[in-house]
C-alpha cells in the first residue's frame, strides 16, 4: 500500500529557488488537506525511518 509513510519531503535546497523556509511553508500548504499524522510521517518520519541518524 501506498500511503504517507513512503512519501518523504525534498526540498532540493540549496538549487532550488527561494529561502528553504519558504519552499517549507509552500509544502506545508500544498498538504493542507492531509491529517496531521500524515505530514508528520511525510515531513519527518519517513527519513527518520530511512536514515536513523535523524532520529
């Protein structure tokens, strides 16, 4: 199954443009609509779970 905790956010920061915190607040509205759980796992979680260290 497909779901939120297979989705992890990029921010292709520095190449891409504007400040990492802008294109951070842009993410964020674009997934308005999901449950709070689900941003977590996609802004969080799921590198937490990829990559340990960030735990």
């Amino acid at each position: 199954m497909f779901g939120a905790n297979r989705l992890a956010w990029g921010s292709n920061f520095p190449a891409s443009e504007g400040k990492l915190s802008s294109n951070l607040e842009v993410a964020k509205k674009c997934l308005a609509s999901v449950s709070e759980q689900e941003r977590e796992w996609i802004f969080a979680k799921t590198a937490q779970v990829l990559y340990p260290a960030l735990a």
